[in-house]
C-alpha cells in the first residue's frame, strides 16, 4: 500500500509531484489555511513539510492566534431519509444514541474490524426446541452449548 500523506504534530500533508518539472509538491491538508511546501525528493519533501508546520505554527503564536486544528470531531453526514430512520430505530433498541452507533461503525470499518468473522453459539434455551441441528452441507453436527 502506497501512503499518499505525509504526518506531523497531528497535521497531514498532500504528495503531489509535476511530470513536467520533476517536482514534489503539497499542501497542509485540513485547515483553511494555505500552505505549501516543495521538493526534489521524498526526503526533501517531508523536511519541507515539517518546515511548514513548524513555520505555520510559529507565525499564529506570532500573531496570537491558535493554529487551526486539523480536525473539530464532528462532521455532517447526509445519509437519505430510509437510512436516518432505520439508524433512528436501531439506536432506540440498543438504548443508545445515533451518534453511538455512527462512530463504532466508523471506528469499526477504519480498524478493519468490520471484515472480522464472528461466530456466535447459543444456549438451547434460545431455542424452541432442545434437539435443534446445524447443518452445513452434507453434514450435521449437535449445536453447541454454551456453559456457564
């Protein structure tokens, strides 16, 4: 996997490169401020990166101001009124929020966890009957029991 961002003191920075030129070039990503920054190579290009934070950071000191923070935590999502609901009436059952379940979603797809397989066995007593069989394919086994 190819990383397409450079990382520093909690800023993101673009990789960008001109054919043309041979140039490496990017930006500060995240803020409303313009910033830029230029190099020959990878190397040269993360210093230069680095630069500019140190150098956005020391000029709003400079100038009393607070540099701007990359990211506020909250971000408006338009999902279609058939998804609001199903999401409203699935938080209602779980007793909690739609903010709740949003940002496990999130967590659990930028994690990978949402590739995991679970497997889940339960009681009998979950069931109507106590005989109860799974099968898979050609074969069946006895459901397993979950002891406590």
């Amino acid at each position: 996997m190819t990383n397409k961002t450079l990382e520093y003191k909690g800023f993101q920075g673009s990789v960008d490169f001109d054919t043309q030129s041979d140039e490496m070039y990017g930006k500060i990503l995240h803020i409303n401020d313009l910033i830029s920054y230029a190099g020959d190579s990878i190397k040269d290009l993360r210093i230069a990166f680095e630069e500019a934070v140190d150098d956005y950071i020391e000029t709003c000191q400079q100038l009393g101001m607070e540099p701007e923070k990359p990211f506020s935590g909250s971000f408006n999502v338009r999902i279609g009124i058939r998804l609001h609901k199903e999401i409203a009436q699935y938080a209602a059952r779980k007793d909690t929020s739609i903010n709740e379940v949003v940002k496990e979603a999130i967590s659990c797809h930028v994690s990978g966890r949402h590739n995991e397989v679970h497997h889940h066995h339960y009681p009998y007593n979950e069931y109507e009957a106590s005989d109860f069989i799974m099968t898979t394919g050609a074969r069946a086994r006895p459901l397993l029991t979950v002891v406590q």
